[in-house]
C-alpha cells in the first residue's frame, strides 16, 4: 500500500510556496517538530557522511539577532522555528572514521572489516583537495534542505528556504566558525499569514517538455 497517494503528494506540492509572511502567534507541535527533525537526520548524503549540521532556532530572542543577520528578513523573527543548514568544513579522514565507527556500531560490523569502504571516502576526498571537498559537501547540505520542504508541506507546514543572510554573521551569532562549520542558508517555518499576499500567486513551473527529457 502506497504511503500516500499521488494526487495527495501533488496537491501538497501545489500547495507549497515560499511563504513571505508567517503568523508569529502559530506555533509548530511539538510531534510535527520531531517529524521533521527526524527527516532531516534520515536525508540521504554521499556515501551517507552527513557533512552538515542543523541549528533549530526557536528562541524570539536569537530570531531577533539573526533577522538583522539576515538583512532584515521578517520571516526569521516571525516563524516558529528557523533551521540553520551548515556545512563541515574540511571534511577529512577523522570525519570519515567517525562514520566508520558509527556504521560498526548500527550494524554490529568490525571496524577493521570497513577498510575498504574507508579508503574508498578518504580517496574521493583526497581528489577533491581542499576547496574541491567543501564544494562537495555544502551540494549535500542543500538535499536535506529539499528534503525539508517536501516533508513540510507534506505535514501542511509552510517553509521559506532563504540564502539572503550573512553567512560570517550567523556563524558567529551561532559560534558555528568554533564547531567547524559554516552557514549556507536557512529555512524558515510555521504557518502562512492570512494576508500573505504571495500565497495566491499562482506558482510558475516551466512546462514537462521543457525540462524533463524521457529515454526509453
């Protein structure tokens, strides 16, 4: 049985739009919250390292301090909850054996017996070098938040993924530049304002021919 149906998933995808004004007095549940906490945790990565963090920000006081980070943008301090997507920089072979590690753990498998799967990662990072290897990761930051946004408005949970912030500013705020890590963007959410003037624009989609190619 199909989890959900195809016309349901559309309409929901229909539905959702870059709200541009949320009603601050609507607050996300605490179980839809951990919903999505946990979708983002599963979201798939290369060779599943996960190369990112995510800062959960309710707080109207740090909203505050990253809406004047963020250009003055009212959807930060008016949303119930705003994710920051960060990114480890300089993903490197001690990232790769914590992951190791942590696969040996899950899956009850002998560290020693993961060399192989090891030299792989470590390989495609060392190609990378250095400036090639934080390209790469933050490509991976910006899956999860795709994922976010199809499985919030799957829960009827309205998002604005925003990369207008200033990146030092929120890692700073954050103390994200003392952890490894750098901002990419955010994503706001909650629920939209009854005068969101942007939620009755109709949504603009190139036409399927025009973007999807079918090789039989």
């Amino acid at each position: 049985m199909k989890a959900i149906e195809n016309q349901a998933l559309i309409k929901q995808l229909n539905w959702r739009y870059a709200t541009k004004k949320f009603d601050a007095t609507k607050k996300i549940s605490s179980e839809d919250w951990n919903t999505l906490e946990q979708a983002l945790i599963l979201t798939a990565s290369s060779y599943g390292l996960q190369p990112w963090h995510f800062v959960v920000v309710t707080s109207q006081e740090m909203k505050e301090k990253l809406t004047a980070a963020a250009y003055g943008q009212q959807q930060v301090s008016q949303a119930s909850h705003v994710v920051v997507f960060a990114v480890k920089k300089g993903l490197d072979e001690a990232w790769v054996e914590k992951y190791i590690q942590r696969i040996a753990e899950v899956r009850g498998v002998p560290a020693d017996k993961l060399g192989g799967f090891k030299g792989m990662m470590t390989g495609t990072i060392a190609q990378l070098g250095s400036v090639g290897v934080d390209a790469w990761s933050s490509k991976q930051v910006y899956i999860a938040a795709g994922n976010l946004l199809t499985c919030a408005a799957l829960l009827g949970i309205d998002t604005c993924p925003m990369e207008g912030i200033n990146p030092g500013q929120f890692d700073q705020i954050l103390g994200l530049d003392k952890l490894g890590y750098a901002s990419l963007m955010i994503t706001t959410l909650g629920y939209r304002a009854e005068d969101d003037a942007a939620a009755k624009t109709p949504k603009v989609r190139f036409k399927a021919q025009d973007v999807v190619t079918h090789v039989a």
